[in-house]
C-alpha cells in the first residue's frame, strides 16, 4: 500500500445512492435518504462514507456497529423502551450492533459514518 491508497472524502468520487426506507418501517414524513459510500474494504465487513436524510422518522435495527459525526441538521435517537437522545451538529457517537428503536430527522440531517458488520 502507498498513499494512492488512502481515501480522502473530499476529493474520491463516490457512487450516490438515493433511498427510502422501506414503507413498513416509515413512521412519518418522507425520509429520502442519501448515501455516498467512499470505502468499502474488501471483505465487505467495513464501509465509510457520508449519508444525509430529509424530515421524517423510521423505525431500525442495527445488526451493524456504527460511527457516526453529525456534519449538519439534528435527529432524534429512540430506543425499544422509549428512552431517547437528541442528537446535533458536531455531535459522534457510536450506535452498537443489536441496538433496535427509531430515527427521526427533525432538520436535514448530514453524518459521516463508519460501519462494521460483524460476522457471526
């Protein structure tokens, strides 16, 4: 590997994928979702890149650990027992596989994220 190698977000061109989640799992509005997934590693157990959502909420399941740095807007976190963190700009966390509840985009929302599926 040599620096050809490193993948700069500002600079690679990324495949734009745009999407909603599935209808069963819309709770409200029309959450157009957006990703540009920069990296992929090549045992597809590691992605990275940056996904943006419009207003709306819907219902998840991570079967995947997740980084995520809020760039831009805010989001409402819920869990299973209804216990909830609001989540803004300049914000990171990381959501951990197994964890199931809600998003909800209450501004556009913009993250980085970094995802590690875990094989089981």
């Amino acid at each position: 590997m040599n620096i050809d190698s490193i993948i700069n977000f500002s600079t690679s061109q990324a495949d734009i994928e745009n999407f909603k989640p599935e209808q069963e799992k819309i709770l409200s509005g029309e959450p157009l979702q957006q990703v540009e997934n920069h990296y992929s590693s090549p045992c597809k157990q590691f992605d990275a890149g940056v996904w943006s959502g419009d207003k709306g909420a819907w219902k998840v399941s991570y079967t995947e650990h997740e980084y995520c740095e809020i760039l831009d807007g805010s989001s409402i976190i819920t869990d299973s027992k209804g216990s909830s963190m609001r989540v803004n700009q300049g914000d990171k966390f990381v959501i951990p596989a197994g964890f199931n509840g809600t998003w909800e985009v209450l501004d556009t929302c913009k993250k980085i994220y970094v995802v590690f599926q875990q094989k089981s």
